[in-house]
C-alpha cells in the first residue's frame, strides 16, 4: 500500500494528535473567545435592532397618560406588560382642543386572563380607527383589508388556536392579521378596534375581571396618542397640554423614552465590547505564551526535521499551520455553542434583559458569524508567529548540541 506523502498540512494534524490535551486545552481558549465575539455581536446587534423597531413603532410624538403611570405606560410598550390604567375621556377633548396637536387618538388597554392564549396575561388595546395613526399603519403592512368588528390584529409571539382565532374571556375572537416581529412588547400584544373592545370590556367585567371604582368604557380611555402640529415645537406642544388638562395628567415624550432605553443599552454595549476586547487580548497572549513554550521543547525536533531536509519555510509554515488548526476548530466550537444559546432562548433572553430585543436577519447573522470567525481564526497564527520565527532561524547544529 502506498504511504500518503507528509505534508505540511497533514504533518500539523499528526503532531496535534499527538499531543491531544494541550491540543484540546488550546482549542477551548480559542473556543472562549470565539463565544465571547460571536454571542455578544448577536445578543448587541438583536438589541439594536429592538430599540430601532421600537422607535419605529411608537409613531406619536407624545403620550397623554394618567397621573403616575408614565412608567406603566412604558412597562406596556417595552415589555408588553399587561396593565389596566384609566382617566376620564375628557382629557381627550382636553388635548385635542391644543393648537399645537395635529392629530389626537385615544387608546383603551385590556388584560386578558391568565393561560387563554398564551399561558399568561397579554395586553389588549383598543384603539380608534378614525384617528388611529400609531397601529393602522403596521397593519397595512400585513393586511389592506379594514379591520371588522370582532376580528384582533396580534402580536408574533401569540399563539393562535387551530382555527385561527384566539380566546378572551370565554370566547373566541378572528386573527385578521400578524404583525412582523418587533422585539418589543407589541410581539405579545393584542390590537382591537374600539367597537371589539367594548364587548371585552363587557365580558371581563362578567368574567370578574376588577376595574377602579368609576370606571366604565363609555367614560374611560388609558391613553392618548398625540401628533405635533407642523410648525409648532414639542415643548410648545408640552405646554399647551398641560394647561389644557390643568396638570393632571402624565405627559410621556416618546423620543426622551427611546433615548432613556438606548442610554441603559449603551452602558450594556459598551460592557459587552470591553469583555469582548479583553478576552482577545487574554487569548493572545495566552497562546503566545503556550506556543513559545512548546516551541522551545521542540528544538531538538525542528533540528531533526532540517536534517532531513526541511526548509526554514517549511517550518514555518509547520507551526503557523498547527496554530491555524487550533485556532480553527477553536472558533467553530465557540461559534456554535454561542448559537445554540442566544438563538433558542433569544425570547428569554430579551425577558431578562428588560428592553426591547430582536434577533437579526439572515444577512447580519452571516456577518457576524464571519467576522468572529475570522478575529478568533488569526489569534492562533498571531499568537504563533514569534515562535514561528525563532524556530526557522536556529541553527541546527547548535541545536542539536544543546545539553551535552
């Protein structure tokens, strides 16, 4: 049988083999490393693009909320929690009759019963049709149909029944539309015209669902989405409002929410960069280290190689070879144990986080992968390269006579 020639590439394998622990030992540096970038660059990118989707959901300038319940109010939209807030519907006339405010659209929040559709409570929210302009407008994108009476456009995390409909208290509405997947806490909220959420309302009530002493559909609404007139400032805008409602409301300004979200993730960005740099320059210097250390125990063997009629390059070639193979298996192992973390459980990863978290389209996943791929790759030839170096210009006479 013919002996397969050594070459540099099946030599490096051999000599891998041969030393399996420190083999294994080094490829989970790199496996940490590769971890570390890929896992992070994923779980940072899936948080960015939570916080745009939100901006680009929210669609009004400001939101009308009662008194003491701005934070409620972004507990519903962030994390989709399903709260009952109220106050009277006049503060809706309130704010329309503000010079400054283009349009003013009112909105109704409901909480379904526990383990009806998605095994905990979801927010339903009723909203006006006429003057809708922060929900009809992802609708269209799903649906050109006008929303009938009866029928609930729902987020992507909620679960229909087989025949397409979900149940609120005790019965079972239509599914006219899906909405794309946001991050935020649209994905597990509901959408109904106000019309569908007077017979909610109705139906919790008989469901024994409790509501503040006072409170009816006819005189309630929970929130009141508001458009700045062109030509008029936010802060104008702001101060009409308030005197308007004579300060009894809470005035949320969307943008100040938005960049009170994105400030906290910057601080976390900027945590998981740092954690990301330093676990490279860790594993550098590590492998520098570990590589000019079994250099040096393999003098004699280099020696024996160049007597055989090895060249400088060739052994060069031999380490950098056997450290891209570390380097290699290393990050593929990393890559893929990231992925079987941050992808199945991305859902309770957003829940812990507490912000808006939206996984990334194909297109960035791949470069993502490619670039932690490539960063974990080089550390093993970098880190190589000194020793590499030393190797090939020893003199193998001297070498060989080292220790007699």
């Amino acid at each position: 049988m013919q002996e397969k020639a050594l070459s540099t590439h099946r030599l490096s394998l051999l000599n891998l083999q041969r030393k399996p622990f420190r083999t294994w030992a080094l490829i989970a540096v790199v496996a940490v490393l590769s971890f570390v970038l890929f896992g992070g660059s994923v779980m940072t990118m899936s948080m960015e693009n939570g916080i745009a989707g939100l901006e680009d959901r929210l669609g009004a300038d400001i939101v009308v909320v009662p008194e003491g319940y701005d934070q409620d109010f972004e507990g519903v939209m962030i994390q989709g929690e399903p709260l009952y807030f109220f106050m009277d519907k006049a503060v809706l006339e309130q704010v329309r009759s503000c010079e400054a405010v283009e349009v003013a659209s009112p909105q109704f929040y409901l909480a379904s019963l526990n383990a009806e559709c998605c095994g905990s409570s979801v927010p339903i929210i009723g909203f006006e049709p006429e003057t809708d302009f922060t929900v009809q407008p992802w609708i269209v994108e799903q649906y050109s149909k006008g929303l009938k009476h009866g029928e609930i456009i729902v987020g992507d995390d909620i679960i229909a029944e087989e025949d397409g409909t979900v149940l609120f208290f005790g019965k079972n509405y239509k599914i006219a539309s899906r909405l794309q997947r946001t991050g935020s806490g649209v994905d597990v909220s509901c959408y109904a015209t106000m019309d569908t959420i007077a017979d909610l309302y109705v139906d919790a009530k008989e469901k024994g669902a409790y509501f503040m002493e006072g409170v009816t559909y006819e005189n309630s609404i929970s929130s009141v989405m508001v458009k700045v007139k062109e030509g008029y400032t936010l802060n104008q805008a702001l101060v009409q409002i308030r005197k308007a409602t004579e300060g009894k409301v809470e005035i949320v300004q969307t943008q100040s929410m938005i960049n009170s979200v994105g400030g906290s993730l910057g601080g976390v960005l900027s945590y998981l960069y740092v954690i990301a740099g330093v676990f490279w320059v860790l594993a550098l210097i590590l492998l520098t280290i570990v590589f000019s250390v079994t250099a040096n125990e393999r003098k004699k063997e280099f020696a024996l190689f160049r007597i055989l009629g090895a060249t400088r390059k060739r052994l060069s070639s031999l380490i950098l070879t056997e450290a891209f193979y570390i380097s290699l298996g290393g990050a593929l192992l990393g890559i893929g144990l990231a992925a079987m973390i941050v992808f199945p459980f991305s859902t309770y990863i957003g829940d812990q986080m507490g912000i808006p978290y939206l996984l990334p389209d194909m297109g960035q996943i791949l470069l993502i992968l490619l670039g932690s791929l490539v960063l974990s790759a080089i550390v093993g030839p970098l880190a190589s390269a000194h020793s590499a170096h030393k190797i090939s210009q020893a003199e193998t006479y001297h070498t060989m006579r080292e220790g007699e």
